[in-house]
C-alpha cells in the first residue's frame, strides 16, 4: 500500500474546477494510465504520481496488488483491513515471481544500463531466451560482475531488468559480438550470455 497526500488515481486534475473522480480499479498498468498521471503539481502528490505508478507496475508484473490511498484521512491501514474500498487497486497480472527475481525485478537498484536492439528485446519477451552481446548496442553506467542492470530498448523504455554477467568495461569491448567473437575478446572472463535467462526479469 502507497500512501500519499492524494485518494488516488484521478481521472481529471483535482486541481481543476469541479469535482475530482477517482479511479477505484485498475487491471493493468498501461500507457493510458500512466497518461492519467500527467496533471498538475497538486495533482501529482508527493514524490509525483508517475513515480508511484510506476513502483506499482513493477509490484504488479512481479504478482502483487496495489493499492495508493490518502495517508492524511483516519486509518487508512484500518479501513483497509476491514474491507472497505479506498483509494485506487492495481491488480496483479503478472507473474508470482519467487523472491530472488521479486528483489531482481522489484527491490535492487540497477546499477546500469544495457540498450539492446529490436531483435533482441523481441527474443527477450519471448521468454525462453537470454540476452547475448550481439543485441546490446550500448552500456551506460558503471557496474560489475553480478550487479542489477536495467535493459532498455533504442527509445529508452525499460522492459526488463536482470543479473549481469560481466562488468560495465568487459559488456563495453563485446557489445554487437557474436557469441564466439567475444569469446575471443574477453578470453573466458565472461559468459556467453550476457544476462541469462534464469536471471532476467521481464517488466511489461
């Protein structure tokens, strides 16, 4: 549960003239409701809308609910637990990730970043497959051997999130190599993949 200095997800800007409604349910996360949090400073809370609701999107990809409600009304906590409806659900409808990939995807801060090629983030969501050195196309940030990086595709949009398996400077000297080529280059210091599969949490 998110508390804030708002009921929820408006629909129009509370700040607005006439009355404000709030959104009692959300199935899922999308573009149009991220959308919803692009109103005025007032309207936005503390620590802005689009930064809650895109903690909330993690939670729920990774099988949790959500639920972002006024702190500054009596007993939120309370009224919560007794069953009443306040504030705006996030349902879940991803995945119940055991809690190795909740803390990949949901807890750790990334350290960096790979930006990887069409192709790969399409191998990617497919879900059975890892990212290799010839989809990245850039490495931002400084991270090591086993760090959370963050995989973004050419326009920025973060879709997953996993375990590197080699430095910041050795996924530099490999990026757009093929699997035996970067091999050769880094000599064993860094696996074929360069985040496998088993540690890679997809967030859309």
């Amino acid at each position: 549960m998110i508390l804030s200095v708002v009921d929820g997800l408006y629909l129009t800007d509370p700040a607005a003239p006439g009355p404000a409604e709030v959104v009692s349910r959300v199935p899922v996360i999308d573009d149009r409701v991220m959308g919803l949090a692009c109103g005025g400073r007032s309207a936005l809370g503390s620590g802005g809308m689009q930064s809650k609701l895109a903690s909330a999107r993690l939670v729920t990809h990774a099988g949790g609910s959500v639920i972002i409600a006024s702190g500054t009304r009596p007993d939120p906590l309370t009224r919560l637990l007794a069953g009443e409806e306040i504030g705006t659900l996030f349902l879940a409808h991803g995945q119940n990730h055991k809690a190795r990939k909740r803390w990949i995807g949901s807890t750790a801060r990334p350290r960096g970043r790979f930006i990887v090629d069409d192709g790969a983030r399409k191998a990617l969501e497919t879900g059975a497959n890892s990212l290799l050195a010839i989809g990245v196309v850039e490495v931002e940030g400084e991270f090591e051997k086993g760090d959370v990086v963050s995989v973004r595709d050419f326009h920025g949009k973060e879709f997953a999130r996993g375990l590197s398996n080699c430095s910041a400077a050795d996924a530099r000297s490999i990026r757009g190599q093929h699997t035996l080529k970067a091999r050769q280059t880094l000599g064993g210091a860094c696996y074929d993949e360069v985040i496998h599969r088993d540690n890679l949490v997809l967030l859309n």
